[in-house]
C-alpha cells in the first residue's frame, strides 16, 4: 500500500488517541521542565521511553527527591503491563516479519493497544503495517505535546500541582466509561480500600501497587468464587486407554480384552 494511502487508512484510527496524547502531554511537559529538561531533552525522552503514567511518575518522583533506584523500581512496575499487551498482540503477529514485530511491541501503549484490538477484531484487513503506524503517530502526538510543554513550562508560571493531575484524571475518565458490573465494582471498590489504606499507613510509595494487585486477587477469586467448575479438574476416569480394567474373576481371553 502507498505511504500516502496507509496514512489516510490509519489516521482516522489513530487521531483520537493523538488528541487526547496532546491534552495530557502539555501538563507531562511542564512537569519535566521542572526536572531541567529543555523541549528537545524532553521529546527524546518521549520517544524513547514513551509511558505517560511512567513519565508522570518519574518528574513527580525527581521533583520531590526520590532516590534513582526507587524511581526506576516504581516505574517498572507501572509498565509491567506492557507485557502484557505485547503477550496479547502476540497471535496477530505471527506471521509478521521480526524488525515490524519488534517495533509495533515496542511502541503499544494503554490507548493504542485498545484501538488495534478493535480494528484486528472488526476490519479483517488490519495489519501490523497499519497497527504500527497507528502506535508511531501517537507516539510523535505525545512526544511533541511533551516538547511544547516544556518550552511552556520554561516561559509560564503554571503551577505543577494542575500539571501532575493531568494523569490521575485520565485514569479518572477511563474508570468512569467501564461497564459496571459486580465483578468491575469489587475491584474498584478493593483497590481504593487498599490505596487508602496504605496512604493513611505512610505508605505511599506502595499505595498504588497494592491497590493493583489486591484489586486484581479480588477479581480472580470473585470469578473462581462465580465458576468453581472451571478451577476443577476433572477426575481420571477409571477407565484408561493405556492400562484396560480387567474383571479379577473374569480370565482373559486368548484374543485379548474386548
């Protein structure tokens, strides 16, 4: 497909995201310039490292003098998940060639995976040219969006406190537009038992990892708790194709069993 045409293919796709990457990049800017980073330091950081909750997190977590090794340990495990996409992406790539594979795992995010998803699902003609392309223009929206940030934040007095909200109510939005069903509610309702808690304990830096994971233990338990078949095994059968059951008082034929 000419380049020009997988562009106009891909943008309608990618576009949403792209806006949205440019409403929250600005304020992740602002926060990296209070860390000393200029519009160019930080549209590379963008590019390469590219995860906004992990951006967010690391300015946060310089301005306020956290050590390296916790940064780095915190935002390691926010980005976990990126595995897990990469795991799910997995069967739709199959059969692609190994540096595109490379790439369009490397470039997936919470946004994109969901509007890729979507598009393998309902277009059978989506493919990992176009997954790809629609995973780099939304990366080009955020890193840019960070640079003008940064020029911004050098230039306006904006206060950082507005600026780091700008991801919690992301997070805000995407809870709001879930369907609630019992199962959704438990894990809300466990996480923020437990990010609560942990604030109100002092333990801050750990408040939104347990939230994470007590949220998903609640989850799984209520569905094994909902389908105990399914967390059963089945029991062997008395009957083996591999060791045939033979009467004790019935003697064996010469033919053999029947």
């Amino acid at each position: 497909m000419p380049f020009v045409s997988l562009i106009k293919c891909t943008l309608p796709a990618a576009l949403p995201v792209m806006l949205g990457y440019v409403v929250i990049g600005i304020p992740a800017g602002i926060l990296e310039a209070q860390m000393g980073l200029n519009a160019p330091m930080a549209f590379f950081l963008s590019a390469t490292y590219y995860s906004g909750a992990g951006q967010f997190m690391l300015a946060n977590m310089w301005i306020a003098g956290q050590s390296p090794l916790s940064i780095a340990l915190s935002i390691s495990l926010v980005n976990l998940r990126q595995l897990l996409y990469s795991a799910s992406l997995a069967p739709r790539l199959a059969t692609t060639p190994a540096p595109l594979k490379a790439l369009c795992t490397a470039t997936v995010t919470d946004e994109s995976f969901g509007v890729n998803t979507s598009r393998f699902s309902q277009d059978p003609t989506w493919s990992a040219t176009e997954a790809t392309l629609t995973n780099i223009l939304s990366m080009l929206a955020w890193a840019s969006a960070n640079a003008l940030g940064a020029f911004a934040g050098d230039i306006l007095p904006i206060s950082t406190a507005v600026a780091s909200f700008a991801m919690t109510s992301i997070f805000i939005c995407l809870l709001l537009t879930q369907t609630f069903t019992t199962p959704t509610l438990l894990v809300v309702a466990v996480s923020a038992l437990v990010v609560i808690g942990c604030k109100l304990a002092g333990l801050g830096s750990m408040a939104i990892v347990a939230g994470a994971l007590a949220g998903v233990a609640a989850g799984v338990a209520l569905d094994i708790h909902q389908n105990p078949s399914a967390a059963e095994k089945p029991a062997p059968s008395h009957l083996d194709a591999n060791h045939p059951s033979h009467t004790p008082d019935t003697p064996s034929t010469p033919g053999g069993d029947r």
